[in-house]
C-alpha cells in the first residue's frame, strides 16, 4: 500500500483547547491530540458533537517548545465514533497556516519523531 502522507506523523498525546469558529460566543473545551503532523491533527471530542466541516480553533501547549503555544486554524475532514460510543475521533487539516507554525511544528517532529 503507497503511504500517501505528505508529512510525518507525531503520535503522542498532547493536551490541546478547541472551539467552533462559527460558534457565539466562544466556547474552549479540552481535548487530547492523539497524533499531530505538519498538516493537521487528530484529536477527541464528545460524541455528540457536530464537527465535520467546520473550521475550529486550536490552542496547543508543547512542553518541549515551552513557552509557544500553538494558535492553528483547521477544517474538519472526518469524525468517527470511538469503540465506546461516548467519543469520536476528529480529524483536521490546518488551513492558514503561518511561517511560525509551521516552524514550530517541523521543530516538534524533530524532538519528538
């Protein structure tokens, strides 16, 4: 099977925030970042929640980039119920992304990878 992954993924959890950019007002909940790469993000959240398609907010605090958090956009491209049906697992591509982030991210794959 051709690995069709443009960047490398980083599978270690970390906590993130997120909210809905569409929702008023602002609402951060936690999650935790099951895997993380270059061009998004795979994180959970309640079951219950509408995601797929939306443009959320991500806040993200690495402990060995300490003291930068992580301020990322990204567009939902899949949400799928967990084994215990209690979660899902969203997964999300970053949009917008700038030259900082994308910086800091291509350091986090290098301490963590």
């Amino acid at each position: 099977m051709e690995n069709r992954r443009q960047h490398r993924r980083i599978d270690k959890n970390i906590n993130l925030l997120y909210c809905i950019t569409d929702v008023f007002p602002k609402k951060w909940d936690m999650s935790i970042a099951e895997n993380i790469s270059a061009g998004g993000v795979r994180f959970i959240v309640p079951s219950d929640l509408k995601l797929k398609d939306k443009i959320v907010q991500l806040r993200i605090q690495i402990p060995q980039l300490a003291p930068f958090i992580l301020e990322l956009e990204a567009m939902v491209v899949n949400v799928k119920l967990r084994f215990n049906v209690k979660q899902s697992d969203v997964r999300a591509k970053f949009i917008n992304l700038s030259e900082i982030n994308k910086e800091r991210l291509s350091v986090l794959e290098r301490m963590i990878g």
